[in-house]
C-alpha cells in the first residue's frame, strides 16, 4: 500500500479548463451521438445489418459514458470530497462502456476484415442475429468484469472514488491494460489487412477507385483515433504498474499525467460517431466493390477449371 501523506492542491491548479473540457465533451458527444442513432435506426428500417447494430451498441455505450460526466464534474468539484453510492456506480458505470467501447470498435474492425478478406465464405457464419448475441454477450462479460474486478463499487472507502489518493497496482489496472493491448493488437492487425486488401484490388473506374481511397483513409483514421485517444493513458498506466512511487512529488506527476491522459481518452465518444459513420457507409460501399470483384474473380476461376477438367 502506498504509505506516502500528500495532498491534491497541485493537481486541482486546472480545474477549469478540465471542466470546460468535459462540458465541450458531453454537448457534442450526445449530439453526434443522438444523430447517429437516429441515422442508424432509420436505416434499421429498411434493413438490419451487422454493422448497424454494433454502430447502435457503440452508440449507446458512449451516451452512457457521457451522461456520467456531469456526475463526474459535480463530483471532482466539491470542496469536499467524500465517496458516496452514487459515485461509486457512476464510476463503475463509466468503466464499463469504456472498455465496452473499445470491445465494439475491436470487433467492427474484425467483421470488416472478415467481410473482406473471406467473401464467399462469411455468409454462412455473419448474420444480424449473430452481431446481436455478440453485443449482447460482450456487455454481459465487461460488466462482470469490472464489477468484480472494482469491490469499491459496493464499498464506500476514506479515497475519493472517481480521483483516488493512492493509485495502488490493481486487478482493474491490469484488466485495462490487457483490453487495451489484445483490442489494439487485433485493430491494427484486421485495419492494416483490409487496407493491404483494398488496395490490391483492381479498380475498374473511377467511381470505384474513389469510394476505396476513401475507405481506405477513414479506416486510417479510425485507427489513429483510437491510438490518440486510448494509447497515452495505457501506456501511464503502464508505467505505474512498473514504477516505485518514492515521493510527493512523483505521486503528483503521475496523477497529473493520468488525470489528462484519462480526459484525452473521453474525446473517443465524440469522435466514434462521426468516424463510424463514414466507415458504415464508406466500407459498405467498398466492401461491395471488392465482394463483387472477388466473386467474379472466384467464378472464373471455377469455370476455367471445369473447362479444363
């Protein structure tokens, strides 16, 4: 346990410009992602897909991290702060569609490579139905997880539960930290492959050239989003997990890096629902290209075959 006695003056120095921060946060994250619920409910309409519904479980997931910060807020500024049930499950709250966002936007990244890599194929297995016992599956595991990985949910304790006085090594830092690293090892790898794909493929006009050079450059961006977003906070919590913290003022720089890095990870909500917006109906498009390309390629290959034969 760290025995160190120091207060939090130095990190409250900013205060305004982090709740200015989150409230820039919050406005546009539930307007971006209000509209695209809407959007992507109306196309439920006319067709459900299996991008749409892991687009509404995205969605959902980030509203629900945004409607905790105004708690956050009102929490972090009270002279004194004092653990009580309602930020103890707000914050448990705000951890569980953190990692569930980050689970969501991991497995769009599969179902796109899949859809792409394995054409043919992927019909027997991909199915609506099947996007939607997997959401449903990937909530009940994160919520399982963070509430027994987080006994401070259910348990009032002297620190401050959405700004701890202690830091220790937990269970909870090293569950983020492998979420983090299996979630960014499988994006990368399935976003790297589709583009490889996309850009092997060959483009028989120009419409069709144009619609996978944007695809291509919003997978792009999606990738980096999420490095920007997510990647500095890992790798402080990283360092924790692996560093002695000697004295006060070693406390208050990694308190201070965690606290920004932390706040950087929330712009996420924002960004997801214009990014994946783009990637619905982008990668819809392209997919259809390379599906149709790939298909003919595999039908030719047949009839030659049976030519031959």
């Amino acid at each position: 346990m760290n025995s160190l006695n120091c207060t939090n003056e130095t990190i409250w120095v900013q205060k305004e410009v982090i709740i200015t921060y989150i409230s820039i946060l919050l406005i546009l994250g539930i307007l971006f992602n209000v509209a695209a619920l809407w959007v992507f409910c109306s196309c439920m309409r006319k067709k459900w897909t299996e991008t749409i519904i892991y687009m509404i479980n995205l969605a959902v997931s980030d509203l629900c991290l945004l409607c905790i910060l105004p708690i956050m807020i009102y929490s972090q500024t009270q002279v004194e702060r004092k653990d009580t049930v309602l930020c103890q499950v707000s914050q448990s709250i705000y951890l569980i569609n953190r990692y569930m966002s980050m689970s969501i936007i991991t497995i769009i990244s599969m179902d796109r490579y899949v859809a792409i890599q394995f054409p043919m194929q992927v019909k027997r297995f991909r199915s609506p139905s099947r996007s939607a016992i997997i959401c449903a599956v990937l909530w009940v595991l994160v919520i399982i997880s963070v509430i027994s990985l987080n006994p401070r949910t259910w348990q009032l304790h002297d620190s401050f539960c959405f700004y701890a006085q202690t830091y220790k090594r937990s269970k909870m830092t090293i569950f983020s930290l492998i979420v983090f690293f299996i979630s960014l090892i499988i994006l990368t790898f399935c976003s790297t492959q589709v583009i490889v794909i996309l850009v092997k493929k060959k483009k028989t006009n120009a419409h069709e050239k144009k619609v996978i050079q944007k695809a291509i450059w919003i997978i792009s961006a999606n990738l980096l989003i999420y490095l920007a977003c997510f990647l500095p906070m890992h790798v402080v919590l990283m360092a924790r997990l692996i560093m002695t913290l000697e004295s006060c003022a070693s406390l208050y720089t990694w308190k201070y890096f965690i606290m920004i890095t932390s706040r950087l990870s929330n712009a996420n909500c924002c960004l997801d629902a214009v990014c994946y917006y783009f990637v619905a109906k982008e990668f819809q498009e392209a997919s259809a290209q390379a599906i149709s390309i790939t298909s003919k390629s595999y039908k030719l290959q047949n009839s030659t075959q049976a030519s031959t034969d």
